[in-house]
C-alpha cells in the first residue's frame, strides 16, 4: 500500500512537473510545450468524463485539475524568479555564503509548499473516485510520459 502511494504520487507530481518545467521555458520549444499542455489538460477533462461517470464528481475533479494547473503555472513563475536571482548571486564573486543560503531556503521553501499543494490535490481527487477509477485515471500516466519522451532536455 505505502509503495502504491508513493508511485501514485509521484505521477502526480510528474503530472503536474510537466506543467511546471513547461511554464519556465523561453526557448522555441515554449509553443510546442504550451500546445501540448492543453493537450494533456484535454486530454485530463476527457478522461476524467469518460471514467467518472457521476456528473459532479467528475466536474469537481476536473475543477480540481485545473485549479492545480493554474497554481502550479503560478508558482512556477515564482520558482524561475527565485533560482534566477539564486543563480545570478551564484555568479558574483563577492557574494556571502549567507545570502546563497538565504537564497537557498527561499527556493526550497518554495518547492515545499508547492509539493504541499501537489499532495493536498491528490488527497482531495482521490476522495471524488474510487479505487478503480483512480486506476484508470492513472493510465493517463502515459501521455505525460510520451510528452517527456518526445522533448529531450525536458526534464
């Protein structure tokens, strides 16, 4: 049981890892990215309407999916800041070990609360399904795989 959990919620943190290394990029790559992350959040809505057959639940847990997407998209923004800043006191000669370790907490801090609101997420979607259910919606796993496949360097 405690392996299931911590493959299942690794997914979901790649799930979500997705939209966040893919919100951070600048490069030619960022349409391709964007174009497919509503891919994969379509993707997400449909496979949610075709395995959870209550109405409402699978409304709530596809508000859920898109409320998580847009705070991770957020909080990526955030994160890129913070090790931007990190990087650039990095590369100064003359910077104090205690503004890099300030600098450090700031990004892991950040990275805490963001694997929070991943884990709170789960919590929440595995309420709206049942374990079987939960099962198929895991299969979607592969799509988010393919799109790691498909861009060397993603990760």
């Amino acid at each position: 049981m405690r392996r299931q959990y911590s493959t299942l919620t690794c997914l979901l943190a790649l799930f979500c890892l997705i939209f966040v290394v893919g919100g951070g990029c600048a490069s030619k790559q960022t349409k391709l990215l964007n174009k497919k992350q509503k891919e994969i959040l379509e993707s997400f809505r449909l496979h949610v309407s075709e395995t959870i057959k209550d109405p409402e639940r699978a409304r709530q847990l596809i508000a859920l999916g898109e409320d998580l997407h847009k705070q991770i998209w957020n909080g990526t923004k955030i994160l890129q800041k913070l090790y931007d800043d990190f990087t650039s006191m990095n590369k100064k000669y003359d910077t104090q070990r205690i503004e890099l370790e300030v600098a450090f907490q700031g990004l892991n801090e950040h990275r805490r609360r963001m694997r929070e609101k991943l884990l709170t997420a789960r919590v929440h979607a595995l309420k709206l399904t049942s374990p079987e259910e939960w099962q198929e919606l895991m299969t979607r796993r592969r799509t988010v795989m393919d799109l790691i496949k498909e861009t060397p360097g993603f990760l």
